[in-house]
C-alpha cells in the first residue's frame, strides 16, 4: 500500500506550460489513495481547464479567492488550509515563487500556503534564464532556509527550446518525493538539531580566523535525519551549500553566535548532533579598524570558545548527544577520553590527514557509545550520514524506552 493512502494532497497549479503534466500528477496521486483538492491560479487555467482536474481529482477545482459557493459550504480558505496534509505546488512558476518568498496573500494558492501549517513542496518550472536569475535564486535560497522543500526542477530541454535547468519533475517522480515523505522513518516525529560547517572569529573589519571545514558531513546528517522522518533545524557556520529540502536552517558566523542560536533551542530537541568544527578560540577582541602591517611582529591574544556540545550535555535534561570528534592518531583512545570529558551518548571519531576528513567527498567513522562501538567503513558522505543517522536511531531508541516502561524509575529508586 502506498504511504499516501488516504493523505489529504493540496495540490496547487499555477500558470507555466508544465500545468498540463497536472492532470497525469492528479490520475497517480489517486491511483495512490490520496485524496487530492486541486487549487489554481488564475494563469494555470490558461493551460489547462479546471474541468479536466475536476474530472480527475473527483472535487470541484478552487480558483477563486473570495468563493462564497465554497465558504458557505465549510469549505473557507482557513478551513482548507487545516484540511491539507501536505501542500505540493506543480508546477510553480518564477512569479509564484516570488510571491511565496514575500510571504504575499494575494490569491486562493498563495493564501494558503500562509495560512496551512502542513509542509509545503514546490517543483519548479521555468525557463533557465528565469531559474538562474539571482532573483530567482535569492527567493528559493529564502524559501529553504524556512523549511519549504524544492523537488528538481530537472536539467534538460525546456518548452522554450532552450535547454538547462528549469524542466519540472515528472509526475511519477514528483509521487515518489510526496511517498517518501509519508513513510515512516527511523526518526518519525523527533526533532533534530545539528551544528555544521566552520566558524570564523573576527580580528578586524576584514579579517578572522577560520578552518577548512566545508560543512558537507553536517549537512548531510541534517539531510539523513530528515529523510528518517525528523524535523530538523541546521544551525550552520558560513559554508558554500544549499540547504537540505525540508530542513531549518540558521546561519551564524562566530562561535558565541552558534552557541547562542544551539542553547536557544538545545531543550526543545530530542537529539543535538554537534559536526560543526566551532573555533576553539577567538580574539579577545575585534579591531575597529583594519590592523595595518607596521610593527614586525604581532601577537594575537585568543581565549576559549565556550563549548557548545558540552555545555548541551550539561543542561539538566538533555538530549541525546553526539558529537564529532577528528583525530590524527589514536584514534580510539582519543575518542573514548572526549566522550568522558564532554560527558555525550556518543562520538563519532574520524580520522583526519591527508585524503581523509576536512573538504573530500568520502569519510569513515568510529561510533563510541556507552559499552560498546561500531565501525562504519569508508563511504561517500552522504551514504555514511544515513547509516550515522541509523546508528543514532537505534541508540536514541533503546535510552528512551527504558524511561517509557518505568524502569529508570525503579533504578533510580533502588
Ligand atoms: N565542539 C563544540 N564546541 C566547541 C568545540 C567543539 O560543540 N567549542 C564540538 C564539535 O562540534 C565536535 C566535538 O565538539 O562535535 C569535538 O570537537 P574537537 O574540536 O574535535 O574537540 P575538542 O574538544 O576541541 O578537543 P581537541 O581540539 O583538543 O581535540
């Protein structure tokens, strides 16, 4: 059976020349069992008739912002909103991605992807031109940063005869994306929070001290828990990567920043995945202005980054932690010793030097926990972070269930 039996699929069209693959979209969500409720902007039905969806769908098409038929009926814009499960817009033009990034109210569609709380799913449509325009990219990068996942577009020949990146899925990969969603994950309903990439801590105007961390593991393993089914927010030092469909994301620059951005939302989390490589030290203090070249020596003052994985380990009730802990020799012993100092669940140790760990595609990790460790052999990172994720899973599982049957209780009064 497939995982959307029964979903409630709000599906909005809006006016490009994909709208026409709608109808096929419609035919397989309910072959599949959703119930779908086609909603569109006034340009789609310049492409494709509202009948046709009507037909396919078995509802009566929404168009119309102010349907008094409709809001007599129960069925008002609020109502519909709370109705959806899941809101997919395919296809979504450039003007409605615009008018999603400003968060604007100004059609049936637009109104309620603001008004639902379900997750929202956009695959793009456009000419390449259009799809590469910084406008463009300025509001899918807004978008993604709140959470709202982008399927494709597709690289390949467009309407337009041009060819790039702007084709919109098809509908049968656009229903394995919803489906994939709907499956039940190894983290379904738990809510993740990951530290990522590198920091940098300012020495002046223009300057500051960093690392070569690219951020790659950490987004991945946000990616990973996602897929698993978790809501996952990224706070993330300033890396070169698009944030991951569906993920939260909060960029920060310097330690206190990420430290900050993490303890706001540390007690709200069931599990704090730290792959950030924070500073481990800052400037006593930033220059005003530009320090310029002229005593032959100079001579920086650092002090100590608070530590953010530690200090969440401290809170009184914490979450499941991991943290990430790179070495260039002996590497179990180093891990073991870190997952005592820093008092977390687990740790996941990786060797670093040349060819392996910071700015490469691949990665290999010891996982250390409490009485036992596992070895996940090199992989590409992305493969590695499903089975970290998988790991993590398991391990957050088998704590919690104690505490679910009461044991825990029973020792602690022993
Ligand atoms: N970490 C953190 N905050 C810091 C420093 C580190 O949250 N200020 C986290 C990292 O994200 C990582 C883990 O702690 O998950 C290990 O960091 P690492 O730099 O390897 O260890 P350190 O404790 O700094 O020890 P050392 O540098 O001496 O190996």
């Amino acid at each position: 059976m497939s995982s959307l039996a029964n979903k409630r699929v709000l599906l909005g069209v809006s006016g490009g020349i994909a709208a026409y693959k709608a109808a096929e979209l419609v035919r397989l969500l309910r072959a599949a069992g959703a119930e779908v409720q086609v909603v569109m902007t006034r340009g789609a039905t310049r492409f494709i008739t509202p009948l046709t969806l009507q037909a396919l769908s078995g509802r009566p098409v929404r168009e119309a912002l102010f349907d008094e038929a409709a809001e007599a009926g129960g069925m008002d814009h609020i109502s519909l909103a709370r109705w959806a499960d899941v809101l997919l817009v395919a296809p979504a033009t450039a003007d409605l991605l615009a008018r999603l990034a400003q968060g604007r109210a100004d059609d049936l569609l637009t109104t309620l992807c603001l008004a639902s709380r379900a997750p929202l799913l956009l695959a793009p449509a456009m000419n390449v031109a259009m799809w590469d325009h910084p406008a463009t990219r300025a509001n899918v990068a807004l978008l993604e940063s709140r959470g709202v996942a982008l399927l494709g577009p597709a690289e390949g020949e467009l309407a337009c005869g041009e060819a790039g990146a702007g084709r919109m899925l098809e509908p049968a990969e656009l229903l394995a994306a919803l489906e994939g969603r709907f499956r039940r994950g190894s983290l379904d309903g738990c809510r993740v929070l990951v530290t990522a990439g590198p920091t940098r801590e300012p020495l002046d105007p223009v300057r500051y001290l960093g690392n070569r961390s690219s951020g790659r593991m950490g987004y991945a393993v946000a990616e990973a828990a996602a897929l698993a089914g978790a809501r996952v927010t990224l706070v993330s030092g300033p890396v070169a990567l698009a944030c991951p469909p569906g993920v939260e994301r909060v960029v920060v620059e310097t330690a206190a920043e990420m430290h900050a951005a993490v303890m706001a939302r540390a007690g709200d989390c069931d599990i704090f995945i730290a792959a950030a490589a924070v500073a481990d030290y800052r400037p006593q203090a930033a220059a005003a202005q530009k320090i310029k070249k002229s005593a032959p020596r100079l001579t920086l003052d650092l002090v100590r980054n608070p530590d953010i994985l530690a200090d969440v380990a401290r809170l009184p009730r914490p979450p499941f932690t991991v943290g990430f802990a790179a070495e260039t020799d002996d590497l179990e012993r180093h891990a073991r010793a870190k997952r005592m100092a820093k008092g977390v669940d687990m740790i996941a140790a990786n060797r670093v030097g040349p060819g392996l760990g910071f700015d490469t595609e691949d990665n290999e990790l010891l996982l250390i926990r409490e009485g036992g460790s596992e070895r996940l052999p090199r992989a590409p990172k992305t493969r590695l972070a499903r089975q970290l994720i998988e790991s993590i899973a398991a391990a957050w599982r088998a704590r919690r269930e104690p505490a679910a049957t009461g044991d825990d209780h029973a020792q602690g009064t022993a």
